[in-house]
C-alpha cells in the first residue's frame, strides 16, 4: 500500500540512452530543518528550493498544529515562528506519515515545552523505534507513553522544568542528534551531544545560521557538539540545495543504461552526505564533478554520470556508512551490474529505515537473479556484468520510497522488466520521479487494469 492511498503498481523496462539534464528537488533533510527552525525561531523565515514531498508537507502541517504559521506564496515558503520555548499545544493528533525525520526532530524540537503531544504514522513509520529518540528526551524531563517496544503512536509530555543533557548517541543517527539539539535549545544551559561516528551535520551548521551559540570539537570521544540553550533564533532566508540522495537515482540510471550521458546540476556534496559518488567512483564509474563550487557554505557541483560498462565490485569502508546510508538500496543495483562482489559492512542501521533495507533488497535482487549474501550488518552482492542481469519479476516496495525507486532504476538495464507492487511512496520524498526519468529517457510507467 502507498503510504496515503491506494496501490500505485509501476513497471520499468530496458531503455535506450538517458541523456539530458536532471534537475531533482530540494534536499529533504535540509527541507525538514527548514520548516522547524523557522518555527522556532523569532519572525518570518523565508524558504526556497523546499522539497514538496509528502514527508516535509506533514512536517509543515505540524508545524502549524505547534502555533507557527506556514504558507506558501508564489514560489517561497513563510514560516512565521513562534520563538524558542514558544510551541502551543496542538489540539489533533500529528500525522507525520512516513517520516522518522519529521516525528524524531519534532519530538525533540516539542520536548522541552510543558506540553503534551500525540504523534502517529503510516504502517511503516509505526513500526519503526522512537526510544532511540525517548531515552535521551527522559534525560531532559520529557516523558513518553507509547505502544510495547518504544513505537508510534505515542504521547509526549514536556519537560516542565527541562535540564541540559550531556548524551553520546548510541547508534549513528543524525536524527537522535538532532532531536537532542532541537531539546537542547529550551533548556538552560549546555546541552552537549557526542557523536562517534560523524552523522550529516545539517542541523549544526543550521542551528548557527539562526544564531544559536554552537560548537564542534573532534576529540578521543568522537565528534562533541556543545549548544547553548535559551538562544533567541533570528528568521533565515534560506535557499535549499537539491538532494543528493534524490540525485543518486538519475545518476545510478545513467551509469547502467546504454550510451547514457546525464547532467545532473546543483548538488550538495557536503562530506556527510556525499559517500556514494565516492564509492561509484571506486567502482569505476564514470561519474564526474563540473563546475565544483560553494553555495551558502556548502560545497556543490554538476555531477555528469555516463554509462559504464566495466564497473567493479569493491568493498565499501564501513567508515564511509553514515555518509551514504540513504543510498545502499540504488548502490546494490549498480552492484549487480557490476563485475565481482561488492561487500558493505557496517550497516546495521539499514535495518531500522523506512523497511529493513538490507531484507528489502536482497529478496528483490535474488528474485531478480543476483546473489546476496546477509548479516545483522553487513551484505554482499554478486555482480553478474552489464548484458547479464535477468529481472523479470514484481518486488514489494514496502511503503520505502528508495526501494522502489531502487528497483524502477535497476529495470533500465535488465534482461525483462522490473515490477514494483508501489510506487506511491515515491512521492514521500522525490515527487517528480517519474516526469524527470522518463524526460531522460527512461522507460518507467504505472501499471494500468
Ligand atoms: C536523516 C538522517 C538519516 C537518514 C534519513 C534522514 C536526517 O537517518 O536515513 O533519511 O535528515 O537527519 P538516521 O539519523 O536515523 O540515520
């Protein structure tokens, strides 16, 4: 089921040469930060480049059950916040759909308010753990009432008399950081998060574009992000760069289809975040960055990915997980059309997304006829070749936009073509998907009758 309606079956076949440009939306990380600090912070913050996929319009709509008021006119989002500590308590239930972005920050960002809030999701959100995210908020004085196992739907109160916590995340997630920080700034004093592994760092860098004090230190701990809490947070005009993990799709289409040449302008290439065009390019992609510059103190380029036949399993650096956790379903489909293994260790995460990502795929994949080896964190998959990856089947998407999208791509390039049982989950984060690849090229439809 998709996650607001009805089944939207699609279908992907061989395509000839994509070629073009790609112009994918507004990065979905930053588009939810957007919205939230707007709401918090003292005046109007104005937004452009907003990703409108269902995930940010859920975090929009609660914004607006908090007190702030969101309203688009002509092409620019205006959030008019209510200041730090000023969040009303909402009288409805908020819906944040499929978006463990949009409940986990917004659980933080209302934390430390004395108010109550009862927050729920589709199927796949409700299945997914929030006391990654409760546990820390309990230090501050929140506390949380939910179903067995930490799960939505779930009640918060406030912190009546909210406390500044010092907590080192147990898990890689930048959504537990963030929803720690979002507390942090109503509760007095130093709220301190460490972080083992650097997670994207969207939130800080945002977080000191409102004016909040913050620091980043790197020490024998790990990364430790200090905040000053109580800061007044002055209104923003802020320009969203395009998502990168958006632009894997039409980047990953262009290297496994057929003479392909594909522009795809305006990416984020900030360190956090940009882990796959690495390791493609470790694979042996042809995948380059045109005109590298900077935009609001982010690096960006024009990525150009062309087809590449002789791509190379290799072994992804556990390391480089948290920079690319988003883009292992669409990495394992160029990974099948690559010669040899590729292994990725360290990734355990995959298993607590929008589906089990590592499950998802690997039964897709199999029945597609590549080999996938698994474990609680780590997976393998057997690259067959470019001309040698049979397809042919239907797989189910899970209400998870990427393993949809994953698939539809891997479909481009196999022998018969590739059915997905959903795509209406697609429009959670990358509304445009379809119109942008088939204007490339791209045989992609839905299935009718
Ligand atoms: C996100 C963080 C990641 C990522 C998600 C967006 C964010 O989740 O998978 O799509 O915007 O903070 P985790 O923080 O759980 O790793």
């Amino acid at each position: 089921m998709s996650s607001h309606g009805t089944p939207i079956p699609m279908i992907s076949e061989k395509s000839g040469p994509l070629s073009g440009e790609a112009h994918v939306p507004g990065d979905k990380s930053i588009s939810h930060r957007s919205l939230i600090l707007g709401a918090l912070a003292v005046g109007e913050t104005r937004v452009t480049g907003l990703l409108e996929g269902q995930d940010v319009l859920d975090t929009a709509k609660a914004m607006q059950a908090f007190g702030a008021e969101v309203e688009k006119r002509g092409d620019t989002w205006h959030v008019q916040g209510v200041g730090v500590g000023g969040f009303a308590e909402p009288d409805r239930v908020i819906d944040c759909g499929n978006s463990g972005t949009g409940v986990r920050l917004i659980m933080g960002a209302m934390a430390t308010s004395p108010i109550a809030a009862t927050f729920t999701g589709d199927a796949s959100l409700n299945s997914r753990p929030m006391a990654r995210v409760t546990d820390p908020l309990a230090l501050f004085g929140a506390r949380a009432f939910g179903r067995s196992g930490g799960r939505l739907p779930m009640t918060i109160l406030g912190a009546e008399q909210p406390v500044p916590v010092r907590y080192a995340t147990p898990v890689p997630s930048a959504q537990v950081k963030s929803a720690v920080l979002l507390a942090g700034l109503n509760a007095p004093g130093e709220t301190v998060v460490i972080e083992r592994e650097a997670t994207r760092d969207h939130s800080e860098r945002m977080l000191a574009g409102f004016g909040a004090t913050l620091s980043t230190e790197d020490s024998a701990e790990g990364r430790v992000i200090t905040l000053q809490g109580r800061p007044e947070l002055r209104p923003q005009e802020i320009v969203v760069p395009r998502d990168p993990s958006s632009a894997a799709f039409p980047v990953c289409a262009a290297l496994i289809t057929e003479g392909s040449d594909v522009l795809v302008p305006n990416i984020g290439l900030n360190p956090t975040r940009a882990g796959l065009f690495t390791t493609l390019r470790e694979m042996g992609a042809d995948l380059t960055y045109e005109n590298e510059r900077e935009e609001g103190g982010e690096p960006v380029a024009d990525l150009r990915a062309r087809f590449s036949p002789d791509l190379r399993g290799i072994e992804v650096p556990p390391e480089r997980a948290a920079s690319m956790i988003d883009e292992y379903p669409v990495l394992s489909v160029v990974a099948a059309f690559a010669r040899g293994q590729t292994h990725m260790p360290g990734v355990k995460e995959l298993r607590v997304k929008e589906s089990d990502r590592i499950d998802a795929m690997a039964q897709g994949l199999r029945a597609a006829g590549i080999g996938v080896e698994e474990g609680e964190d780590w997976w393998t998959v057997e690259g067959r070749g470019f001309g040698d990856v049979p397809g042919g089947v239907t797989v189910a998407a899970r209400l998870d936009h990427r393993i949809a999208m994953s698939f539809l791509v891997m479909g481009l390039a196999t022998e018969a073509p590739m059915m997905v049982d959903d795509g209406g989950p697609i429009a959670t984060s990358f509304p445009i998907f379809e119109p942008l690849m088939t204007g490339l090229g791209a045989k992609i439809a839905r299935q009718t009758g």
